[in-house]
C-alpha cells in the first residue's frame, strides 16, 4: 500500500507541475500578444499568392 500512496502524491504534484506550466505559458502568450491593428499592418503577400497560382 506504500507504494500506491507515494505514486498518487508524485500524480499529484505532476499535475500541478503541469497546471504551473500551463499558466506560464498563458502568461507569455497574453504578453507577447499582439493587437489586431498591428497584425494588419504587416506588408502583404499578394504576390507570393500570385507566384503560386
């Protein structure tokens, strides 16, 4: 039964770990997030798109 218990806490903390990195990775998401207008300010590929036709 030992083993059972200390398997459950390592599950345990694996998912927080997990969970933690969740957060961080959201967090640097919402930072590095950039707003619409700027996106659309991006030079356009109208003529990569014509070069594949």
């Amino acid at each position: 039964m030992q083993g059972d218990e200390s398997a459950s806490k390592g599950e345990q903390s694996e998912a927080a770990e997990r969970e933690a990195a969740k957060q961080r990775l959201l967090a640097q998401a919402e930072a590095e997030r950039v707003p619409v207008d700027d996106t659309t300010r991006a030079v356009p590929d109208r003529r990569w798109r014509r070069d594949q036709r």
